[in-house]
C-alpha cells in the first residue's frame, strides 16, 4: 500500500486511489455474496470450532496427546515437510527443464504436469496402487507402508511448485546472467548467485502450498496406506474414522488442531508474499 | 545462464524418468488395466444400475454447484478488485480457506450444522428437510470446496484490465448492469472460462467432503468417486479400475480445455 502511495502522489487521481471503482457490484449484490460465503464457509467452520469447545480441557488434550493421535500428527506434519522439500528441489529442476531446455514433445509433458490437479484423488490413490501395490507388474510393492504416504502426497502436489516457478523463470532477465557469465562465473555459481535467489520467493510459496494441501490430503491415502494406527494413519484418515465410529467431538477437536497448522502455514505464506512485493 | 550440454542432457533425463515414474506409468496402466479384460466388460462395469445412477448424481451435483459458484465467484472477484474497504485482508483468507482445510474437515463442519443428531439439522428434519445422507448435503460440500477457484481466477484479469473502459461507460450513460453485460464480462471470458474448468473438474473429483456426508447409501447418494471406493472395497477391483478410468478420461478432457483456454486468457 505505502509504494502504491509513493507511486501516485497525491493529486494525481488514479482508479486505485477512488473508494469505490466503476462497476463495483452494488450493496445489494455485495451484500448477498458476503452473505453467501459465510452460509457456506464461516457457518461450518463456527459449528466445527464450537463442537471441539464443548469437550473440557482435559478431554481435549486426552484426543490429541494419545497413541495413535499424535503418530498420526507426527506422520501428517513430518510427511507434509519431506514433500514440501522434495518438491521444492525437484519442482524448481521441472520448472528450469520446460522453460530453457526443449526437446520433442516438450507441450505435452508440460501440459500433463496438470494431470494431479485434475485426477480425482481417490483415482490418484488406485493409480499409484496398480503399479507400486500388490499386483505390482515392476514387482515394487509400497502398499501399507509410509513409502505409500510419500508417493501418494508427492502425486497430488507435483504441479505447485513447478507452476509457481515456471512464470518467474520466463520473465527472468537473461542479462543478469550473461554479465555474470562474461565476468567469468561458472554456471554454477551464476546458478546459485543469481538464478536462485530470483526464484527462492516463488520455490517457498509453491511449497508451501504444497506443504497446505499435504496436511490435509485424505483421498489418495486411504486406498493405498491401509489406514494402520501407529504406522500409516494420517490426521485426515483418522478423523474420518473417528466420525464413522460416531465420535464427533474427538474428531471436531482433531479437526481443529489440524486447521489451527493448515492457517499458521497460510499466514505464513501470506508474509512471504507480501515481502516479494 | 550457459549449462553445459551435459549438464542439460541429464537434468532433462532426471525430470523426465522422474513423471514417468510418479505420473506418466502409473496412468498410462490404470488404462491398460481397463481395458484388458476387452471392451464388453468395460461396457457392463459402466452400464450396471449403481454406475449409471452414480454418473447421474455426479453430474446433477455439478450442475448445481459450479453455476452458483461461478456467480458468485464473479461477484466476489469484482468486489475484492473494485471495491476499498477494511477487512479486505480477511475477505481474502476467508475465500482461500478451502484450500488449507482438509476435505474430511469440510465434511465434518457440515456434518455438525446438519446432521439430525445437531439443532440445525434437527430443527430441519422436524420440517421435513433433509441435508445430510442426501443430496442438498453433498451439493453444500461440494460448494464450499471450489469457492476459491472462480475468485482466484477472475481477480487477477480484472486488476488487469483495470475500469477505465467502465468509466467511460459510465460517462456515456451506460447503466451499471449494461456496463457489467457489454465491457466487463467480455474482458475476463477467458479467466471465467478457466475457473469454470478448474471447478467443474473439483466438482467431479471430490472425494473426502462427499465422503462424509453422503452416507454411502449406494444408488441414492453415491457419486463416481464414492463408487471407486466402494467397488475397491468390495474387491471388485476391475470395476473400481474401470470406474477410474472414466474419471481419469475426464481429467485428461479438462487438461486438454486448460491447454486451449490458457494462451486466450494470458492474452485477454
């Protein structure tokens, strides 16, 4: 806000500076979006967070501090960290593969780089099942182990950092690293010096959101990790078993704590955006 | 940056065995898988009383949700981009919260507003409405899933586009439904299209949220994705492939309209 001030000295009015732009919906049309929104998204929510505060302190913490609760927490958070990671390396050399390489067939595989995106997550878990499950063709079989969790998470989050990347890999000036290559440096070093720090913005919110949505996936992992207590059993899984079982309250204050790190990590990336600008 | 020809060759050769080996085989086999056992079968899989009801309810469910999301998605679009008001901060987090929730959580928090065992559900019921194990259930679900996609869409192009056009309208006596209709709908087409695509694909794709709230009661509530799961369970695995295949046919569809949507909408 304040370099847009900067920008336009007072004075000189622009759109951006007026209350309220030409065809901005009216109060009616604001009021019944607003109204909207909150009928489907807060309303949920508030029961959510009021079912979880209906348990006393103690049961709280006797739901989120037992066995399987907090393996479940452990594998969710850690897991959701290793794939962030392994995005964020891997997902950058995709990116720099589609934007400076080119090679046959390239517009194919860039536009399959969507396919997570657009699978089912539940197709997305019997997919990997075919082949690395026990009718496995490769002879490799995961199923029912943690190895099944990592798979599954790094199918569905295989686009976030790739197509964060990718824009800011376009636009990035090539003269920078020209003159670093004329004056001498090896590509290594252009790489790391010059290249890498233009991207880190982009690499940390691809993962991030990477690290979101693996929080929280359920679909992919319900088929292919067996749901075990103790080994394979992520939040999302455990809360649903919990519901099934006719638990709500325990599963509203797994819900919450799983919600409470989904936003920590939102505002996060919300500060890391805000300092790219 | 100069990279060596090998260096190139092996980065090339890395990304390339890697979405062959996350990606690319086990989709390409899911197809093989079924389609082995001969078209006939696919056929009777995909034409059986609980797959066609189940195409039907996924279908009727999209068609409910992705209209109203898209209204509201515009509207809410044109309000973040239009408009100057505190709370704009928490109007944004609030549309971007589907992404962080877990769908299982989305399915929950509905389930505690209208489950008959809660007030609000309970207060219904005695009324005759019926939300939960039914579709008015699985359409909330659905909805609150894909609220951001449209949004996240359609802000960008109009902070784009800018509203000197619309003020032009304006001064030439257009009203504001004229000017919405004629200058601003025209110019972010292709990002609504986008959004469109991307949510109907959600819509169809939903699993965890609907999950929870449909019941599972096969032939009334089950949708194609309910059914990959329910077939898988009972150890019809060919069904459960053939039932994914259908779906992955339609995710392969939607990426084929982002790929032509998407040079129209970088250039609007």
């Amino acid at each position: 806000m304040a370099a847009e001030q900067l920008a336009h000295p007072p004075g000189l009015e622009t759109s951006r500076d007026r209350h309220t732009s030409f065809g901005a919906p009216g109060p009616l049309g604001t009021g019944i979006a607003l109204l909207w929104l909150s009928l489907i998204v807060l309303v949920p929510l508030a029961f959510l967070f009021a079912k979880a505060l209906e348990a006393s302190p103690s049961q709280m913490w006797d739901e989120v501090s037992n066995g399987p609760a907090l393996a479940a927490l452990l594998l969710t958070v850690g897991a959701a960290l290793i794939v962030a990671l392994i995005n964020a390396v891997v997902g950058t050399i995709t990116a720099w593969v589609l934007v400076r390489d080119d090679f046959f067939g390239k517009p194919v595989i860039n536009a399959l780089i969507d396919l997570p995106f657009a699978i089912p997550t539940v197709v997305a878990g019997l997919v990997l099942l075919v082949i690395y499950g026990p009718d496995s063709p490769v002879g490799i079989n995961v199923s029912f182990t943690r190895w099944a969790v990592l798979l599954a998470l790094l199918f569905v989050t295989l686009p976030f950092v790739v197509r964060a990347v990718q824009p800011v890999l376009i636009e990035l000036d090539r003269e920078m690293e020209e003159a670093a290559a004329s004056l001498g440096a090896s590509s290594g070093a252009t790489f790391r010096r010059i290249v890498l720090p233009n991207l880190l913005p982009a690499i940390a919110s691809g993962a991030a959101l990477a690290f979101a949505r693996a929080v929280g996936e359920f679909g992919s992992l319900v088929l292919i990790t067996g749901s075990i207590p103790n080994k394979t059993e992520v939040m999302s899984v455990l809360i649903f078993k919990n519901i099934e079982n006719d638990l709500p309250e325990a599963a509203a204050v797994l819900s919450v704590e799983l919600l409470l790190i989904s936003i920590l990590v939102l505002l996060a990336l919300r500060l890391l955006g805000r300092k790219r600008r | 940056m100069i990279v060596p020809s090998w260096a190139r060759l092996s980065l090339r050769t890395f990304v390339l065995i890697y979405l062959a080996i996350l990606l690319l085989a086990p989709v390409g086999l899911i197809f093989y898988r079924t389609f082995e056992p001969g078209l006939g079968a696919v056929w009777d899989s995909i034409t059986t009383p609980e797959a066609k009801s189940a195409f039907w309810l996924t279908i009727k469910i999209t068609l409910i949700a992705v209209p109203l999301n898209t209204i509201f998605g515009v509207l809410l679009a044109l309000i973040l981009e239009r408009k100057q008001f505190r709370g704009k901060a928490l109007l944004n987090t609030i549309i971007d919260l589907p992404f962080a929730i877990s769908p299982v959580v989305i399915g929950l928090s509905l389930l505690l507003v209208y489950s008959i065992n809660e007030p609000v559900g309970g207060w219904l019921a005695d009324r005759g409405i019926r939300v939960m194990f039914s579709m008015p259930g699985m359409v909330l679900a659905t909805m609150f899933v894909i609220v951001p996609f449209v949004v996240r869409e359609v802000a960008p192009v109009l902070d784009e586009v800018g509203d000197e056009q619309e003020q032009a309208a304006a001064t030439l006596g257009a009203s504001g439904w004229q000017s919405f209709w004629r200058i601003t709908l025209p110019s972010i087409r292709w990002g609504v299209a986008y959004g469109v695509v991307l949510s109907t694909a959600r819509a169809i794709g939903e699993f965890g949220a609907v999950s929870v709230v449909s019941g599972k009661l096969v032939g009334k509530t089950q949708t194609l994705t309910l059914l990959v799961g329910e077939r898988y369970g009972n150890f019809d695995v060919h069904g459960a492939y053939v039932a994914s295949g259908l779906l992955a046919l339609i995710a392969l569809v939607t990426l084929l309209a982002m790929t032509l949507i998407n040079p129209r909408r970088e250039h609007a």
